[in-house]
C-alpha cells in the first residue's frame, strides 16, 4: 500500500511537471504580441528555430527578408546564423567521433589517435552553437526594441501565466 501511494506521488508529480513544461511555451509573453503586429517572437524547438511573425509561422530565410529593414539587426542575425551554422558542423564531426570512442569502448579496442581529435571537436561545437543563438536571440530583440521605439509599445506591460521557468507574474517595461 505505501508503495503504490509512493508511485502515484511520483507519477502525479511528473506529470506536473510536464503540463507546466508544456503549457509555459504556450503562454508565455501572450501580452506582447498584440502590441506591435511587424513584432518578431522566436521559440526554439527540438528541430531548430522557429518564428512567428504577423500571425505566420515563417523560416529562417523568410525571416532574413524581414529583418533586412533594419540593418545593425540583419548584420548580427548573419552573425549568429553562420555561427550557429558552424557549431552544427563541428557537434555533427564531434557526436560521430565519440560515437566512434564509445564503441571502441564497449569493444575493448585500442581507438586511433584521430578518433580523439574528432571528439574533442564537440567542445568548440557548443560555444559556438552557444553564441550562435544568443546573437540571433539579440537580433530579433533588436529588431523588436526599433519597432517600440518608434512607438509599439508605450507602458508597462503585464502578464499572468506560464513564464519561461514556470509560472508567475510577468512585467515588462
């Protein structure tokens, strides 16, 4: 008896878990988007990144159209997109390097000296996918912050739900 109590806890628990890990995408910065309809939102899923832009789910290519209007935010979103494109590059050589070393590992097999190169490419992969990310995240900030400061917003800005780490209160200025 304590141990199905213990199970249903848990399994009760996790399942918490994941409606807020799925409901804190869904209405997180719900507020924002009725400000400013040329307003750019980027979520990143398990297949890359997507964007909504007016309403549309569009891709990276469309996106660089809409991002040329400002040129400081198209420069640093090139930026970021060869960067993140190179860290792909890298983390692809250095997964299939230390697949290579995992099974060798399994097998008891002396592994080849480049084997260790190849893995140790994965570190670089990371930074830059990293960075990569983080510009094209400023790039679409950047864009947005231009569109505000031409008016799109004015006040603070209030939200209630699910928040990038959970729910709560959101304010934005």
């Amino acid at each position: 008896m304590k141990n199905q109590k213990i199970k249903w806890l848990a399994a009760s628990g996790l399942a918490f878990l994941f409606l807020c890990g799925v409901s804190g995408p869904l209405f997180a910065q719900g507020g924002e988007r009725l400000n400013h309809p040329d307003r750019i939102e980027m979520e990143q899923t398990f297949f890359g990144m997507r964007f909504l832009h007016q309403g549309y789910s569009k891709n990276g290519r469309e996106i660089r159209a809409v991002l040329q209007e400002n040129p400081e935010a198209f420069a640093l979103y090139r930026a970021g997109r060869t960067e993140m494109t190179l860290g792909e590059i890298t983390g692809y050589i250095g997964g299939f390097g230390l697949g290579w070393l995992l099974v060798d590992l399994l097998y008891q097999q002396p592994s080849p000296w480049f084997i260790y190169g190849m893995s140790a490419v994965i570190i670089p992969s990371i930074v830059l996918s990293a960075t990569g990310t983080n510009k094209v995240k400023r790039s679409i900030a950047l864009y947005n912050d231009g569109l505000t400061n031409f008016g799109a917003r004015k006040g603070t800005t209030w939200t209630l739900g699910g928040q990038q780490y959970g729910i709560g209160l959101g304010i934005r200025w």
